[in-house]
C-alpha cells in the first residue's frame, strides 16, 4: 500500500510526523515512508521548493495558512495529487490549476509537462495571484516569462474556455454544485481532481478522482 498518509511502512517511524530543515531531507523522509511511489513526482517536489510558497522555518507535512483565509495543503496530498494526476501529466500536455493560491502546485505541474507543456493557473483573489506569481518568480522566473505557466485573476469555477480543452484540472476547494464548465473543459479521457463529495453522474468519457 503506497502513497497513503496512513500507511507507515517498516523504515518509517511508529508516529509519521515529517520533518526537515531542508526542502531534500523532507522529501527524503516523504520517500522513506511511502508517501509517493513515482520517480517523476519526486524530481518535481525536489525541484519545487516548498519554503518558497509556504514561508515557514521547517519543512513539515501539515497544511498551513498562507493569508487571505487560504492555506497551503499539506505535502502529502500534494504528492497524492501529483500521482494521481500523473498520467495527464505528461510532458507537452495543458493542465488548469483552479484556486492556485500560493503558486506550489502550479510550478510542479508545470515541472512535469516540460518546456512543451502550459500550466494555467486562476483564482479569484486578486492577492493571491499575485503572490503565485511573486513566489514563482522566485523559484523560477523563466517558468512565467517562458509562458510555461499563466497566472489569471477570475472566477475559476468558469474554467478558462479560451485554453480549453485540458488534459487535467486540479480544483483547490470542494464544490457546492456540479461544475459542468469545468468538465466541458477536460479532453475525453481527462482527468479532474476536487476535493469534496463526488458527482456520480459525471460522463463516461472523463474520471473524477476524491
């Protein structure tokens, strides 16, 4: 069983509470208890500087408020997500990140679809935009001026129809009704991970994943 917050594998201590002082020793530790199983989800969380989006002293595997009543989740679901993702991850695909908060998952999503790929990233807090942005400049600035990832101020819910269609969708926060923009907006075979209740008459064409 693999990629679990619950499952502590033999290496891993009686109580998993990861720890670091640096962004390679705490994926380290995420590694050594089986949160992730994927080699590219690794190189994209090692290549993705969590200190950078999240401001804290240490690395820990918690979700931690980043200002404007949003948070940062926790880096297990990040690395769940990831994997989840994986396969519409793939280098030169198009992925739309709503509610891109601090700009993490973005850059790492756009870590894995390469230099062919194109992240867009959307929220609906004109703050928070810009702190995605200020942070990915930081971590990699050509990521931005390259047009790897674009970040937009807007209702997220609406999806970005000029983008469209996207190999996958990442949502940041549950949904109180059934987003058809969003789904209209996935390629048949797509895949689209949102927190929350299910939908269970989503279309065969697509797969939703909790």
């Amino acid at each position: 069983q693999r990629s679990n917050p619950n499952f502590i594998s033999n290496t891993c201590p009686m109580f998993y509470v990861a720890t670091a002082k640096t962004n390679s020793a705490f994926i380290d530790q995420l590694k050594r208890c089986d949160i992730f199983s994927s080699s590219r989800v690794e190189q994209a969380m090692r290549e993705t500087d969590r200190r950078i989006y999240s401001k804290t002293v240490d690395y820990q595997d918690r979700p931690e408020p980043i200002g404007y009543n949003a948070t940062i989740s926790a880096p297990h679901m990040h690395a769940q997500c990831l994997e989840w993702l994986e396969d519409h991850l793939q280098p030169g695909m198009k992925v739309l990140d709503v509610g891109c908060g601090s700009g993490y998952l973005s850059a790492a999503f756009s870590r894995m679809v390469g230099p062919e790929g194109k992240v867009i990233g959307i929220d609906y807090l004109p703050e928070l935009v810009e702190m995605s942005k200020k942070n990915i400049e930081e971590d990699d600035p050509e990521l931005l001026k390259s047009g790897r990832i674009t970040l937009l101020q807007g209702d997220g819910w609406k999806g970005v129809p000029d983008e469209a269609p996207f190999d996958c969708i990442h949502v940041g926060a549950a949904a109180a009704t059934f987003p058809q923009a969003l789904i209209d907006q996935i390629k048949n075979g797509g895949r689209m991970i949102i927190p929350g209740k299910s939908f269970s008459h989503l279309t065969d064409d697509h797969s939703w994943r909790i």
